[in-house]
C-alpha cells in the first residue's frame, strides 16, 4: 500500500494491484508546479464531494487517464453531462466490491457544490478494505462520533485527515478523530494551501503525540510506503 501525496488533499494510493486517485486539485495549486498532469497514472478516481479544490483537474485526468469516476450519484451524473461514461455512483452508507477491495461510502460534515453552482450530492469520505489492508479518507469532514463505527467494522492501517482547520478539522479535531476511527497512522492533509489554512506543523504534531499518535505530512511529491 504504496501513498504518493499531489498538494492539497489529492493524493493516490497503490491498493489490490490497482491505482487509485483522490480528489483532483493539482493544476490550480502553486504549491504543486512542480507536479505535472501528464505524469499522473490512475485507474479509478474517487471524488469526496464538489468543491473545485477537489475536483478542478478531475475532468481532463478522467479522459486523460480512462479511469472509472466513482463518487456520489450528484457528482457522476454531472461529470457524465461532460461526457465521462465510466462510472461508478455510490450513496453514504452503501459499499461496492471492486478487483482492488471494497469501498464503503461514509458520511463527512461539510458542503458539497460545483463551481458553476451546481448541487454536489452529500459530502463523503471512503473507507477501502480487502481484508488485509484498509485505509480511511475523511473527505473535508468535521469531527463527528459516527467516525467510531469505522474503528468497530475496520482495521484501520492508515487514516488520511484534512488538518487544516477553518473549512475542516483542524488539528486538535482530526487527533481526536484519529483515536474515534483506530487509525494506526495518520497523513495530514488539507492545510497551508490558502491563507486560512496555513498551520503550524509542529504544533500540528505536538496535538497528535498527545493522543500517541504519529501525524505524517509528506511534502508535495513524496510517497509513503505502508506494510
């Protein structure tokens, strides 16, 4: 379970022998020049919800890439009015056995809205689980107890949770959420890409130590390996 974090909080994850890409905002963010769209390889594109920083580059990777679109029904019916066929809808609550493991749909406690106004479907995040390995991507959710239940159905080897603050959690809310879903590591993402959500990052792992838990912040760029 290979991660490979793009800015933001669009990152990939090597899981089942496939490729699967989170939340395309690459081309838009300054931090990630040195990222480049043709380089980015995916065969599934999983959508939290409709805000551009998290799908602005969605569309060209989607035909760039051929990858299935799997998202809310709201955000795959507006992607297939731009002419994207292969894909996926999926509601909170609902899971869906793929070649690569089985993703479940969990709710997250924020907005979700295109850039041309459009409803985005209820916001989201995804826990993806084979049966040995399982990882878990908040979305831009706020703190909420439901996370717990993701801690009594999954073992949990990595969480992936916005940290920023001010839109999402910050990080005294996603150490807490870390403890709620039993996440045996955890990478920050969602934060310094905009004036509001600039962080601390030591202050920002001080709040995860308290709580014994390692938070991980790859720069742009880097992947993590999980065993």
């Amino acid at each position: 379970m290979k991660f490979s974090y793009y800015g933001h909080s669009c990152f990939s994850m090597e899981f089942g022998g496939a490729q699967l890409l989170f939340d395309p905002f690459i081309s838009p963010n300054p931090l990630a020049s040195a990222i480049s769209l043709k380089q980015i390889k995916a065969d599934y594109i999983l959508i939290s919800h409709a805000h551009e920083d998290h799908t602005a580059d969605a569309l060209s990777l989607l035909k760039q890439t051929g990858a299935l679109l799997i998202s809310n029904y709201e955000i795959v019916t507006w992607f297939q009015k731009q002419g994207i066929k292969k894909v996926h809808g999926m509601n909170i609550g609902g899971s869906f056995e793929f070649p690569f493991g089985r993703v479940k749909m969990v709710g997250a406690i924020h907005s979700s809205s295109f850039a041309d106004g459009s409803y985005g479907g209820n916001p989201a995040g995804f826990v993806v689980d084979d049966g040995r390995k399982a990882f878990y991507y908040a979305g831009d959710s706020a703190l909420t107890l439901d996370m717990r239940l993701i801690a009594d159905q999954h073992e949990l080897d990595v969480a992936i949770l916005p940290i920023g603050d001010n839109f999402t959690m910050g990080p005294d809310d996603a150490a807490l959420a870390a403890t709620y879903c039993g996440a045996g590591h955890v990478v920050g993402v969602h934060y310094d890409t905009f004036p509001h959500i600039v962080i601390d990052q030591k202050s920002a792992r001080e709040a995860f130590e308290v709580m014994d838990i390692e938070l991980l912040l790859p720069a742009i760029g880097e992947s993590i390996t999980f065993d």
